[in-house]
C-alpha cells in the first residue's frame, strides 16, 4: 500500500512532455502560470485620465514604471553583493559547532559483562585565515568592484535607452495628431470642392465627371484621415508601453502647437562628440570591463606564487560516565589543534601559464572593444548633428510650401468658381495643400525628434543639468 500510494503521488506531481506533437499542450499547472504571467504590476497613471502630461512628466513616471530600469537594478544590486562576497575574503572564517551524544553498551570485564553508559558534551571554534596569497583575493575584489561599476553604468544606459524610447513614442503621439488635423483640413477642403463642383453641375456649369472626380478626391481624403486615425492609435499604445503601461492606457499629451520648435544649434560637433566620449554610459562600461580585466590578469598570476593559511580549532569537552556497579564519574579538559599551511603549486603542466595568456588576451580584446565603442559613438554624434541641421533646412523649406501650396489652392477654388480653371486644377491644387500640411507636421516633429535623438547619442538624457525636455 506505501508502494501504491507514492508510486500515485508521483505521477500526480511529475511533469511530463506533451502526449502527442500535433496538438497544443495543456495542463492544470498550466492555469497557475497563466495566473502569474497576468498579473498586475503597479499602475503610475490612472486609467482614462483626464490629465494633460507634459514629455518632462512621462520622463520621469517611465523612469519610475518601467520594468527596463527595475532589471538593471536589481543586476546592480546583484553584483554589489558579489563584491561584498569577495570582500569577506580579507577577514577570517570563523565556524562553531556543538555536540552532544549519548553512548550505552555491555563492556565485557574480567568474567562478566558490564553495562556502560557515556555522556559527552563538545563545543568547537574552527578559525580559519589566509595570511598572504599574493595578490588573489585582491584580484578577485578588484573584479568584483569593476563588475559593480560595469552594472551601474548599465543601469544609467537604461536610463538613456528608456528616456528615448519615451520621447520617440511622444513625437510619434504627436506627429499622428498633427497628421490628423491635417487629414481633417484636407478633407475639409476636399468636401468644399464636392459641394462647389455639385453645385455648378446643378447649375449646368460643370460636367458629371468633374463631380466624379470631386467625390474621388473627398474618397481618398477620408481614407487618409482613417489611417492617420490608426496610426495614432499604434503610437499611442507604444507610448503607454514605454511607460511600462498597458497598450491600452489613453494618455493625453501636450499638443504640438504648444511646444516650442527652435530653428538652430549653438552647439559644434565637435564639442558634441568630446561630451558624449566624456559621459556616455555604455563606454564607461566598456572601460570597467578594461578594469575587471586587468584585475583578472592579477587573480591569475597569483597562482605562480605560494598560499600561506592559519587554521586555529580550539575545543572543550565535557565527559560522563557511568559502569555497574560503580557510581557517576566525570571529566572536562580543553583541546584544541593549531596548524599553518603552505600550498605551493610547483607544476602544473603549463594551465597557469595558459591562463595568464588567456587573461592578458582578454585585456588587449576589451581596450580595442572600447576603440570600437568610440568610434561608434563619434560616428552616431556626427550622423545626429547632421540630421538635425537637416531638420532645421527642411523645416524652412516645409514653411514656404504649405504658404505656396495654401495660396496655390485658394487661387484655383476662387478661379474655378469664376470658371476660368477646370476641377483637375482644383483637386490637384488640394492634394498638393494635404501634402504640404503633412510635410510641415512632420518638419516640426523631425526638428524635435532629432534634438531627442541629439540628446540620447552625446548621454545629456540622463545628465540632470543638461537634460532637454521641450
């Protein structure tokens, strides 16, 4: 029966494969996962707030919410205790220890046995310390503590990488918007030349096809309204992720009218590039892995020279006996043992020489890592510069077409009303004003991105005094 019951307990507990591989695995263990991957975390935003947020304010919640920074936390806070751990080594290892235990037995003496009882009671101290190891227990810290700064300027490039994420889904949020105003104006237009063409018509100034083509234009004009409906809808639900929200949370930002585009830079490249060589965090990580390297170099050569280790284990002992006939007897004394170690390893096949070489590679391979780093953030400085001056150019250019193409267009409606251009004129005159207004919402949008995008390669995102937030 004890058979048949653990053998039953064991099947209702084992895990096993999925019985068949057509059809999708299912189980009971599966509802408790299912229960833990959807729970909740805490919620910064209420849902459905009516709350306008400026890009300084979702900064700051997504830095607080997002479960990207809680992870580089944690990691950080990881690798602190590793170096605590490594520290520990500098200080003795001290070990106590109690026993007590109880002994009967029949002693054969002279021609009879005897009954024999013991009682004995021992504590114990074990200290134990390394003396000297020539630098390994150094290396191992030194290790350590580069590891923590590797982590902790991890930890400030998630910082880096979240605030952009924010900010893109921000101008995205906006950029949609400003997308769908100028979608609405189009269509606007685009009905005002439906009703005056069908108007003419009815007056017996215009043709059918002319109508047509008014509706065709008025067609098109709502379609692209939709689709700047639901591409809002998709920048909206990746703003609320980058606030590590749900997709579904509703957050209501600042227009872009009310955000201020500048049209210059005082700034050179070339102090931009020396700014982001001085602060960004990913290369600093880089140069403390240059450090734990360099540790590691001196952890292994250590293995060339001797251990020397002092082991100290005093004990006191407590003794009762007892043997027929005789009564109670007892005993106590103090013992202990005392010993000094010296480990050298002589020989060992060339495994320490093999490792220094190992060791001293990975040094030469992290400082050219940071070459590579270096040279991949003055490339990214210099490609965001010109990107931006390239949104201040356009951002001109984008100003004088929607003047031209706002004048263009009210020239034609006005001269097809007169009857001196045909409806052709008239809607291509329309589709060349929707053009221009989303040229221009994407020229104010691009000059604000770009500065973000400024921000995040040179490492001023995360810099309190010098964090931009338009």
């Amino acid at each position: 029966m004890l058979c048949l019951a653990l053998h039953l307990g064991s099947c209702a507990l084992a895990q096993s494969a999925p019985v068949s591989w057509n059809l999708p695995w299912h189980s009971s263990e599966e509802q408790q996962f299912i229960r833990e991957a959807s729970a909740e975390h805490f919620r910064e935003l209420p849902q459905n707030s009516v709350r306008t947020y400026s890009l300084a304010e979702l900064i700051d919640i997504a830095e607080s919410n997002n479960p990207a920074t809680r992870v580089a936390w944690e990691r950080a806070r990881a690798e602190a205790a590793s170096l605590g751990v490594a520290q520990s080594e500098l200080y003795p290892t001290l070990a106590a220890a109690a026993l007590s235990q109880t002994g009967r037995a029949d002693v054969f003496f002279g021609n009879r046995f005897d009954l024999q009882t013991v009682q004995n009671f021992e504590a114990a101290l074990d200290l134990s310390y390394t003396v000297f190891d020539f630098g390994a227990r150094r290396g191992r810290i030194n290790v350590a503590r580069a590891q923590l700064l590797a982590a902790n300027f991890a930890f400030n490039d998630t910082h880096r990488n979240v605030i952009f994420q924010v900010e893109q889904s921000y101008y995205r949020v906006l950029t949609s918007i400003g997308q769908e105003d100028a979608e609405r104006a189009s269509l606007a237009n685009a009905r005002a030349v439906q009703e005056a063409a069908e108007d003419r018509l009815a007056h017996g100034l215009a043709t059918l096809p002319d109508v047509l083509e008014a509706r065709s234009a008025t067609a098109q004009a709502e379609f692209d309204l939709q689709s700047a409906l639901g591409a809002e809808e998709i920048a909206r639900g990746d703003l609320a992720t980058a606030l590590g929200e749900r997709a579904s949370l509703t957050v209501k930002v600042q227009p872009l009218d009310q955000l201020a585009v500048p049209d210059s830079i005082s700034d050179t490249v070339e102090s931009a590039i020396d700014r982001a060589l001085g602060q960004r965090p990913d290369l600093m990580q880089q140069v403390a892995e240059i450090r734990s390297a360099n540790a590691r170099v001196q952890e292994v050569r250590s293995a060339y020279y001797p251990t020397f280790s002092l082991d100290v284990a005093p004990a006191t002992q407590s003794l009762y006996g007892l043997q027929s006939p005789y009564d109670w007897s007892h005993t106590a004394n103090l013992t202990g043992e005392l010993g000094f170690s010296l480990k050298w390893t002589v020989f060992d096949g060339g495994a320490r020489k093999n490792r220094l070489l190992q060791a001293r590679t990975n040094v030469h391979e992290a400082e050219a890592q940071a070459e590579v780093k270096r040279d991949q953030i003055a490339d990214e400085v210099w490609t965001a510069y010109s990107n931006l001056n390239t949104a201040f150019r356009q951002r001109q250019a984008a100003l004088a077409l929607l003047q031209a193409a706002s004048q263009s267009y009210e020239a034609a409606l006005q001269s097809y009303n007169y009857g001196v251009r045909n409806l052709l004129d008239v809607t291509a005159a329309q589709r060349a004003l929707a053009q221009a207004r989303s040229t221009d919402v994407f020229a104010r949008t691009q000059v604000l991105t770009s500065f973000a995008d400024l921000a995040f390669r040179t490492g001023d995102s995360i810099q309190a005094t010098k964090r931009s937030k338009p």
